[in-house]
C-alpha cells in the first residue's frame, strides 16, 4: 500500500496533466504509523513527495511499542490481576512492550511474556530469562522453535468461554487471554505501533475528561463531546475572499476502479460551474486503463489521475494521499459517482468559509443524515450516538447564512479549509471503509467547526451498466469486484472504527437531548 506504514517515501512518476499518474511505494519493515510531514519537490513535469519523520521527542523509537492484532484493531495490554490479555488500545493505560533481543516485555510490569507453568495454553508475564524469544516475520511474533521441523506457533488470543476450549479466535472479547497458536492470517496477524506515533494518532482519546465522570459518560473518549462555541463572523481585515474557484479549490475523489465515474463527475463539474477546478483522484491499481479511457481523462487537463500499486489502497488511505497533495485553501470531497447539479452551489459554500470560523461547509445528498454526534454510554456500554437530523431541529444558523446550520457531521459532499483537515489528521488509514464518523470525530476532538447548508447538494448516481463517455457507447466496471471490496467487510471495519474509540457500537438516535439546543 501508499504511504502506510514506516519510514516511507514514495515517488510519483513522470506525468502530464491529463494522464496518468502512477505512485510506487518504497516501505521499510518496520511498522510505523507517525503521521507524515510531507515535502514536495517539482522539476519539470515530474512530481516527488517525501515523508520526513521527526524522532527527536522519543527515545528507544524501534523498541517500545503497543501490540495491535489486526484484524479488528484491539490489542494486547495488562490486565488488573496482571496477565496479558485483549484490551482496548487505550492511549490513558500504559500498554506499551518493548520488543528487543527476541523478548516482549511490558514496559508497565518490566516483566517479558512467557508461557503459563499452570495453564499452558496461555501466555503470562515473568522473569524475562525464563521467557518465551520470538520473532517478527510477515506481521506474526512468532515463537522461535528449537527445531526447525517444529510447528511455527505464534501470539494469538483465545476465545475464553469454557465451550471453546480456549481455542484462537480471530473476534477476541475484552479480556479474553493469549497463548501461542498455529500461525493464522485472521487470527495471528499483528500490527506493531511504535508509542509516541500511536499517542499521536489517538490524541483524541488523550482529552482533559469532564470533571465529574457519570454513568452517562465516563470512559476515555468523552473529552470528545466538548461543544464548539458558536460560529462567528471573521473581522473585516481578517477575511480574504476567493476571488477565483481555480486558484482556491481543489476537488479530491477516491475511487475503486471506476474511471467513468470520475470522468462523469468532471464533465458536471465543466457544464456546472464553467469551469474546470483542479481534481485529484487516487484510484486503486496497479493497473492502468484502455486508451478511450486515458483520452478522456486526457480532456481534463487540470485533473492529476493517481493509481496506486495496491489493488486495495481503501477510502482513508487514498483521501489522505489526496488531501496532502491538495495546494489550494479549499477543497472539494465528492464521492465518485455524484454529479454535481444547479444546487451544488460551491461559491456559497466558499463564501462562508472566507468569512467566519467554519472549516468545513458539507451538503445534502439525500435523507437526514447530518447531526450532531455525542460519546455516552447505553446499558452500562460506552458507545457514539449519532442523531440524524438533529442539525436542522437544534436551529442554531449560521451568522449571515440563514439557510445554514451548526453541525458536526455531515455527508460525503463538503468544502473544508485544507491546512485545518490536514492538522486534524485526516483519514485513519486503518479504515478501509466507514471512515466518515472517524474523520469528523477527530473534526470534533480539535474544536473544528462544521456547518450543514441542505441547498448545497449533488446527485448521487450508478448504472448497472456504467457509465457512457463517448456517444453511442457504455461501458461498464465490474460492480461484484467493487462490491466486494466495499461492502464484505463492512462489519469488520464498523467493529474497527468503534474499537479505535474504544466503544461497543454506533447508536442512531431521534432523540433531542438538551445539550443539543445550547448555543454557548
């Protein structure tokens, strides 16, 4: 994948506006997910993007880090009565090993994993000579055999309720013990998360909580639910108005193999706005396209086409690409099938953004989707409550803007402030899909405002047989492919998401609670 984990640095081939763009990724073996600075460099018509990582503020970078099993994103932590168990990744607990000279030792407990004298089935903590040595190969620690005709066992949890026999589990409960098992993709599979980037990367969960936890909210991320003071207008000498779309708006769409899309989507915005804004898509690869296909990209000059070398780079992954390689104030995130129409209104949009303290202004595709969101718990389970429609009942209406409305989460259809999403942190790379409450969760965590303006819309639109873009002709994509990325794992990432937050689950809601009314 691009840009996804180490000390990476990837270089875009030569291109021209118009064509293809084709990204390579060079990536080190060691597991990493620092949030990249990146610097560009431009000579001629080729393009080179380096990520710079800063290790000054740590020490021991390669060695202390928190043991993530992959699948589902929870990870190996300390227990109260001391064992290694599954647990929350948790940035407040002091879940970090180091993992040197073959031994994964807990930095809380200074003590190494090793196998139970008493059930040895599981792993325990102990003297680090008595421990267990492994190693880290094709994302498995894995135990060192005595024997090279010994089966290879790796770290894996098991499944505690007494009917399982403790068997590994590839779905492991809060709590349930780790033992070493036969090596096994969904069960074994681990992510190595070097400390002070996996801090950083789950900042959110590191906010001041409210003073006097209840048992309507009292678990890591409820230092979340501050609300953002009212939008205000910016002072006269403060605002500098876009003056032309071009030079401030940059469009950013992923897509998964569906180039006819994204050339409908760039002929509306031609036949919209008049003009044509400078667009990027990332698009899953590493192969390219027939040459009807490249002509018509071709007639958009202003639009950079970027395949990956993966053929599953994800949402998150290919709109952060995206987004750091935006150079204007504003951008434009539109999913690839829509069509921009009369109502997608972008000067408006941008007209609220040069003039008060939104960041970013999203719009309607259909239903009510766009609300407020509140951390709290449901039966005892911590849990994010998400209140379709509640934006436009709250009515709190944006200075000047009348037909706008406070809000915090909104559809697939939005202008924001680039450098703001970016110091937000974008995309979470480990989300494949069912990214969007994260993105504006973590919106939400830096104070960011959002604004709803229903007005602003676009028209979201499949073919079963693609699409047509030259006339007289369709052609189309293979649907079951895409499906199949997309929605096959759709449980999977919804479980990773609330595992990242540390909650059960996603609750929709009608209800209007009062906090949801208050202006201040």
């Amino acid at each position: 994948p691009v840009i996804q984990i180490a000390t990476r640095n990837f270089k875009a081939g030569n291109y021209h506006n118009g064509t293809l763009l084709q990204i390579n990724a060079s990536i080190s073996n060691v597991k990493n997910t620092r949030d990249p600075q990146f610097n560009h460099h431009n000579a001629d018509d080729s393009i080179e993007y380096t990520v710079n990582l800063d290790l000054s503020d740590e020490q021991s970078s390669t060695e202390l880090f928190r043991i993530q099993f992959s699948k589902e994103g929870r990870c190996l932590g300390v227990s109260k009565a001391g064992d290694p168990v599954v647990k929350f990744c948790n940035p407040r607990e002091n879940d970090a090993f180091v993992f040197k000279n073959g031994k994964l030792r807990s930095e809380e407990l200074n003590s190494c994993i090793g196998v139970d004298k008493t059930i040895t089935k599981f792993l325990a903590f102990m003297d680090c000579k008595e421990a267990v040595n492994m190693e880290l190969i094709n994302d498995y620690l894995v135990q060192k055999p005595d024997h090279e005709s010994e089966v290879k066992l790796c770290l894996s949890a098991l499944d505690n309720s007494e009917e399982s026999d403790w068997k590994p589990t590839n779905r492991p409960e809060l709590g349930d013990n780790v033992g070493l098992a036969e090596c096994e993709e969904t069960v074994s599979s681990v992510n190595l998360l070097e400390e002070t980037s996996f801090l950083k990367d789950r900042a959110a969960l590191l906010l001041p909580l409210p003073e006097t936890l209840n048992e309507t909210c009292n678990f890591t991320a409820c230092g979340v639910n501050r609300h953002a003071p009212p939008v205000k207008t910016l002072p006269s000498d403060d605002i500098e108005r876009c003056q032309n779309l071009t030079r401030c708006v940059t469009v950013v769409t992923k897509t998964a193999r569906r180039p006819l899309f994204v050339i409908r989507l760039a002929k509306s915005l031609r036949e919209r706005i008049n003009m044509d804004l400078a667009m990027i898509v990332i698009d899953d690869g590493p192969d390219g396209y027939s040459a009807e296909i490249m002509n018509e990209i071709a007639k958009f000059p202003n639009m950079k086409y970027i395949i990956s070398d993966s053929p599953d780079l994800g949402i998150a992954e290919g709109r952060t690409i995206g987004l750091h390689m935006v150079k204007t104030k504003y951008f434009l995130l539109l999913d690839d099938d829509m069509v921009v129409t009369d109502q997608t209104n972008i000067t408006k949009q941008i007209e609220i953004l040069d003039t008060t303290d939104v960041t970013l202004v999203g719009g309607l595709v259909g239903g009510k989707f766009a609300s407020f969101l509140r951390f709290g718990s449901r039966e005892g389970s911590p849990v994010l409550f998400h209140y379709p429609g509640s934006c436009v009942r709250a009515n709190q209406t944006i200075p000047g803007f009348p037909d706008c409305f406070r809000c915090e989460i909104t559809q697939n259809i939005f202008i924001a402030k680039t450098q703001d999403a970016i110091n937000s942190g974008g995309w979470s790379r480990e989300l494949k899909t069912i990214e969007h409450k994260d993105f504006f969760s973590r919106l939400k965590a830096a104070g960011k405002k959002v604004a709803y303006c229903p007005g602003f819309s676009a028209s979201n639109r499949q073919n079963e047989k693609g699409v047509e873009i030259v006339d007289g002709s369709e052609s189309s994509y293979d649907k079951q492919n895409y499906r199949t990325l997309r929605f096959s794992r759709t449980k999977k990432m919804k479980r990773r998401f609330c595992n990242r937050w540390n909650i059960f689950e996603v609750v929709t809601s009608d209800e209007n609670p009062a906090w949801m009314f208050d202006r201040d």
